[in-house]
C-alpha cells in the first residue's frame, strides 16, 4: 500500500490499482495545519482516477473539495448517512452510512466507527451530522 499525505486530513490510499482519497481538501486557506507534501506533490488538478472519496465529518476543512472532485470523477463518495444525503442532493455520487456499518467500494469496505467532534457544513449548516472514525479494508469484504 502507497499513502500520500497531502495535508489535514488528506490522503491518498493506493493500492492494486486502487485509490482512495480521505477529507480531500486542496484549500490553503481551510485546515489550520495544512501542510503540503512537494514530493511526490499532488495539486488538485493532478489528481488520478479515485474509485472512492471517505468523509469523517462535515466541517469545511474535511469535505473541502468533495463535490468538485465527485463531479469531475463520479467516485463514490462515502460519509455519514446526513452529510452522504446532502452532497448526493448536489450531484455527486454519495453512499451515506451509519456508525457500525460498512459500506463497499471498489476494491475494499470503509467501517464508521465513533468520534467525538462537533460537525455542520457550509455557511448555512445545512449537513449536520455525527463524526465518524473510518476503518478502511482493501480486498474481501
């Protein structure tokens, strides 16, 4: 497996041909310790093919650049069953879920386990949710 900080929560997970991208936030100015790799540097526009993009929670700093990417690439994107609902009403492929659930991807399982954290997105606080912890398993389920 290939783990790519690319900063705050930002990672990317490859492997078998598999990538994942966590809380992908590519925004400076979000994420009070941002911090970028410069090698192997990853800018958003470079991003490759994701067969998935896993959420924690709905603060800015962690859904950052979901719905652009989930647009542009049409990954599933995999968070909290309130903020899964809500990015799916603006157009990008989400498969919400619960805490003690899992939820398949291409290429493995993401588990949500219990965090504690506040959590709301975007100025009007419209997602509203619980913050989860994420167990990501590749291959079988």
């Amino acid at each position: 497996m290939r783990i790519t900080y690319i900063g705050h929560a930002t990672l990317l997970l490859e492997i078998d041909g598999r990538r994942i991208l966590t809380d992908p936030n590519f925004d400076p100015t979000l994420g009070r310790f941002l911090a970028r790799v410069s090698e192997p540097g990853i800018a958003l526009s470079e991003l490759p093919k994701l067969d998935a993009i896993l959420l924690t929670h709905a603060h800015n700093d962690h859904v950052g650049d979901t719905v652009e990417i989930g647009k542009r690439s049409g990954a599933k994107v995999i968070s909290t069953f309130e903020l899964g609902e809500y990015l799916g009403s603006l157009g990008v492929n989400a498969d919400p879920g619960n805490h003690g659930g899992t939820v398949p991807f291409d290429g493995g399982t993401v588990k949500f386990t219990p965090a504690w954290h506040t959590s709301s997105y975007g100025s009007d606080g419209k997602a509203p949710g619980v913050p989860a912890g994420l167990i990501v398993r590749f291959g079988g389920l």
